[in-house]
C-alpha cells in the first residue's frame, strides 16, 4: 500500500484545523500539497475520505475512521520519537477520553515547576488502561476502572455528569435535565473506554435503544448528528467542543470517578509525587 506519514498528517491535520487552507498553515506547506497528500492517500485506500466544497468540508463515513485510525498512529510514532530523543527523561500519561479537562493546562504548569528535567506528554489512547497494556503511557488516567488486576490505581477526583446533544435538540434550551430526560432519544455508548454505562439509570429507566460508537470522535459524530444524547464526564465538556453540539449538567447523575493508574509491575519512578500532583487539582 503506497502510504506516507505526510499523507496521514495532512489528513488529521484537516480534520483539525476544518480547512485545507487553515490545515496548511498549521503544517507549514502549501494549500495544493495538502490536496495532493489527500488525493494521494484516498487512491492508496481506494476510498473517498471526504466530500468538498467552496465552503465547507463534510468527510464521508470512511474518513470518520481513517481519522481516528491516523491519530492512534501518529500518537504512537510521536510518542516512540520522543523517548528516544529524550534518552527516557520523559514521563507519558495516557488516557481513552479526555485529560484533566478544566485542570489539564493548570496540570502542565505545575509539572514543569515539580519536575523540570522529565519532559511531559499527554496522549490520548483508546484502549480501556489508556495505554498502559500496550506499553504507550507510563501513567493513565482513567475514568473506568478496567477489567484486570495488572494495574494500580488511586482516586484523585470525581467529575460531574453532563449530557452532549445536538445544538437543535429540544433539551438544548435548558440550563440542566435529569436523566430520565436524556434517556427519552437513543443513547450513544462507548462500552470499551467510556465512562457511561446502563446501570448509571436507575432499573426500569434505562434507555430504550443505544448507538455502539468506538471512541470519542464517533460519539461526537452520532451525536452531533441528531441520532443519540450522550452522557459523559465534565472533563469530556470543557475538552471537546464542537460545532452542533452542546452539553448540560445532568442533575441527577452519580459523579464520575477520576484515577491516576500505572503498572503493578513496572512502576514508574516518582509514582507518589506525580500522585500528589494530579490529586491536588482536584482538591
């Protein structure tokens, strides 16, 4: 498959950016190079990714996920280049959803004061341990507590629950629901990482109908769509905000736990102070 790490960069990086011209700014090459990475990338797939207009970028089904498959790789690769740069004077911290959320940028301040010499990197992993079971983070945090005993965790905090709709949805005027509320339309589950399942309702009113999704970005897409609600953590709120979709507390909704979890085995150097660090954003 005649496929290049330009073509996959390229691709993300419209996805990102919304714009091939915006794209191309931000990777620092021509409009038309970015056209041709893509155009060379859908003849390698055989698949068109995405449909485009004067105006706008809608991408087809097949985009959706080369998109996501694109980010896991280059994550990987980044995340390989960096440690072997850095002689392994790095510290990586997975996680399947979102980071800290409102605490992330607060979280990266406070490292470089604590840790000036290890160099930080937040990567996003949807795999139910954020990367620990496949070795990608040394530390992950988690909002679900994953199905082996291979690991550590710890408490560092609890999110509220908000419920993501579309921005026409007939709950979108409301400053809160419940969720009874929320369960009247489909909801869209991630069943491997995310942080929502159907026991959050109470017997008798659970949903109806659920939409399976594979991550974050296909829950959005579900969602922001129309077809599905879904319930998420606050971090997930405040990380990924996009065009179409909205987000309101759900009032009545059990907190979401938040833990720090890393290798029982191999644990990494300095575990409790980077403990200490994560559970004092939320104290």
């Amino acid at each position: 498959m005649d496929m290049e790490l330009r073509h996959l960069r390229c691709l993300v990086g419209v996805a990102e950016a919304g714009t091939f011209t915006d794209a191309a700014i931000e990777l620092g090459m021509s409009q038309a190079a970015v056209s041709r990475n893509i155009a060379a990338l859908e003849r390698a797939l055989g698949v068109r990714l995405m449909h485009r207009t004067t105006r706008s970028i809608e991408f087809t089904a097949a985009g959706d996920r080369t998109v996501r498959h694109a980010r896991r790789v280059l994550s990987i690769l980044e995340a390989i280049q960096q440690e072997a740069a850095d002689g392994g004077g790095t510290v990586r911290i997975g996680y399947a959803w979102s980071a800290l959320g409102r605490h992330t940028t607060e979280f990266q301040r406070r490292w470089a004061d604590a840790f000036p010499n290890t160099e930080l990197y937040l990567i996003r992993t949807n795999t139910p341990t954020a990367g620990l079971a496949e070795g990608t983070s040394d530390f992950a945090i988690l909002r679900r507590v994953p199905d082996t005993a291979a690991i550590s965790l710890v408490l560092i905090g609890l999110e509220s629950r908000f419920c993501a709709m579309a921005a026409d949805d007939a709950l979108a005027g409301k400053r809160s629901i419940t969720l009874a509320e929320a369960a009247a339309k489909p909801i869209a589950l991630d069943r491997r990482t995310g942080s929502t399942r159907l026991d959050l309702w109470p017997e008798g009113q659970q949903p109806q109908r659920t939409i399976a999704t594979d991550d974050v970005d296909d829950w959005l897409t579900v969602i922001g769509s129309g077809k599905a609600r879904g319930i998420t953590a606050e971090s997930t709120a405040h990380q990924y905000r996009r065009k179409g979709v909205v987000y309101r507390h759900v009032r009545d909704a059990a907190p979401v736990p938040v833990y720090v979890a890393w290798s029982k085995s191999d644990p990494p150097a300095g575990t409790q102070g980077v403990v200490e660090l994560l559970a004092a954003l939320y104290s």
